[in-house]
C-alpha cells in the first residue's frame, strides 16, 4: 500500500478533523508527549486531535519526543507515553522520536540503549513499537544494524525522491497544506497496512467444527474403502468439534474427536490456512472405475486438471490415486500424475 499521512502536534493549532478527512487523508500520527511524566508535558492538542480525529474516521498512531539520557529514563518515557494514550484506539504504531540535539553527545551505545528500552516497553503493553528519526541520526547516532529490521523505521527525509532506508512510515516533507489545518503540516507517505488483520492459520490445539456433510474419521490421510488401507474409525455429524492436530499439506488433517484420533478432508473442517486436494495434471492416460478393473472408463488427455481426492501408499491398491473427475471419483495410476498444492485463505 501508499497512503497519504499527516503527524501533527500542538503547533498545528486547532484542527477541523471532518475536513482534513474529506481531503482524502486516512491515517495521522499524533504526538501524545514529551520527556518523562510531567502534567505540563502531555501535548496541549493531544486529546483534542486523537478524540477528533478518531471520530472523523482517521486512523491514528502515536509519537513521543524524547528527551532521554538512559535506558532507565527511556522506560519512564514509555511509561509516560502509555498512560497518556490509555483507553484511546490505536490502530498504527507508537513512534520513539528521537532528534534532540542535547542527546548527541551520549553516543552510540547509550542512544541505542535508549531506543530499544522505550520501544520494547512499548511493544510489551501490546502496541507495535516504531522508531522516527533521519538518516543523519541512523549513521551517525545509533547502531542502525541492532534497530533496523528489529522495530519498523518512521523516517524523516525531506527534498529526496526516494528514502534512504526501507521504512514503513516516509516523512517526506514538512511544507504540506491540508484543508482543515492552518499553516503548513509534515505529509507522509504509509507504506505498511497496519489496519487489516491476516487470518489466522489454524493450529495444533485449536478446536474445528465439521461441516458441510457427515464424514469418516479415518485411520489414514486417504479412503480406500475396497483396499482396506484406511478403515472408518467413527462417524462424525455436521457440527461435531474436533480437536486439530495437524495439516498433512495434502488436504487432509489429523483431528481428536468422538474419543478417537484419525484423520479427516480438509473441506469438511471449518480450519483457515489449511491445504486441499492437490490440483493433478494427466499425462495422457486411462481412467478407471476401480483399480481392478481391465478396462479404462474413460481415457484423458495429457494437460487435464482436476482435483486429486488422496494417492493411496500402502494396502491393495497401493500406488493408485483417487481423483474427482466428471463430479465423481475415479481411479489413476499416481506416477501418471503431476502435483501442485493449494491453500485455503
């Protein structure tokens, strides 16, 4: 993504947040303080930009100037930070600034002391922690290599065409004008969807539940109801919870349930980020009804795709694979066949 964003204090004045977000911008970061715990260090516009601002639609990160001279100090800034930002939504990161002049002469063990203190005090209270600064302060200031990759880099990099360094935040300039805001504004560039949230692959102790239709738990990865191979260990009806072992990559997981352990088809489980049926590819070969028969039902041509239902590894039929041709199941001989794997999102 690449979204316009506005970082704003209280030297921004009084800003009308229904017309900045008519303007077209969606994300803002808003300084929340400065230094360590003192009433009169809370950003005067704070509350009113991020209670404005979050009403109007904006989606808000947050940023502290520091004024640290230790890692101990660093952490009560943090701490400083996190009481004031308590109970607001917070949807992007909360930034460590770190520019003042009366810190360069602390080099840079102690800076960098002091960024990775804040920053993972930040990320314990469950915020994404994030640093803002300029490149003359990455090379000159701070070991870059122990912060960089570690916390997301807000950078500072104005009259350029492109930054320095790979961030996820790009202040680009400080000259910006913004209907609803008075003078000029820094304007970013956003780099990174903090917003939406990937879906979470199901894992071992999850419980799933067992849709579509009734199925068989079965004592393999595959059904081989005339080989034998795989015997139905139980049945289990719509709406059974199971609890999910693993995913065996072939659209097949091993599950808990009814008392017993077996595997099942991922398509009758309600899991996310689960595997299905390899897709199979013909080269040009017969089809059978059932492997024991002499005649093919049907013969298809090398480049078909279906969906490859299990290749059966041991037992009678071993050596043979199940496919789901013509919305039925046939029999092919597996090294006929060419796999690619699928994912369920």
């Amino acid at each position: 993504m690449k979204e316009k964003l506005i970082d704003v204090s209280t030297w921004n004045g009084n800003i009308d947040w229904d017309k900045v977000y008519k303007s077209g911008i969606r994300y803002a970061m808003i300084r929340s303080s400065f230094g360590v715990e003192n009433p009169n260090q809370i950003d005067n516009k704070f509350v009113r930009n991020i209670e404005n601002a979050i009403k109007a639609g904006i989606k808000c990160g947050i940023y502290h100037y520091s004024y640290a001279r230790s890692a101990t100090e660093a952490k009560k800034e943090a701490e400083f930070c996190l009481k004031t930002i308590k109970g607001y939504k917070i949807d992007l990161p909360v930034a460590f600034d770190i520019e003042d002049s009366s810190q360069t002469h602390l080099g840079k063990d102690t800076l960098t002391s002091i960024v990775i203190a804040f920053c993972d005090r930040i990320k314990s209270a469950g915020y994404t922690p994030m640093l803002y600064c300029n490149p003359n302060w990455l090379n000159s200031y701070l070991h870059k290599d122990k912060l960089l990759g570690k916390y997301d880099l807000w950078l500072a990099h104005w009259g350029v065409s492109s930054p320095d360094f790979d961030c996820t935040i790009w202040q680009y300039s400080e000259n910006g004008s913004i209907p609803g805001i008075s003078g000029s504004v820094d304007m970013n560039w956003i780099f990174k969807d903090y917003i939406t949230k990937k879906p979470t692959k199901t894992k071992n102790g999850d419980k799933v539940k067992v849709i579509n239709k009734t199925s068989f738990l079965r004592s393999q990865p595959i059904f081989d109801d005339m080989g034998g191979s795989s015997r139905k260990l139980t049945t289990l009806k719509i709406g059974t919870v199971c609890d999910f072992i693993s995913d065996n990559g072939d659209g097949w997981s091993k599950v808990h349930a009814n008392n017993t352990t077996g595997y099942i088809q991922n398509s009758r489980i309600n899991g996310t980020g689960l595997s299905t049926w390899k897709k199979g590819t013909v080269l040009g070969v017969p089809v059978y009804t059932k492997p024991s028969d002499t005649k093919p039902c049907a013969y298809i041509n090398k480049g078909n795709k279906f969906n490859v239902v299990c290749s059966i590894k041991s037992g009678k039929y071993a050596g043979w694979s199940i496919i789901h041709y013509n919305n039925q199941d046939k029999y092919i001989r597996t090294d006929m066949l060419k796999f690619k794997s699928y994912i369920i999102n």
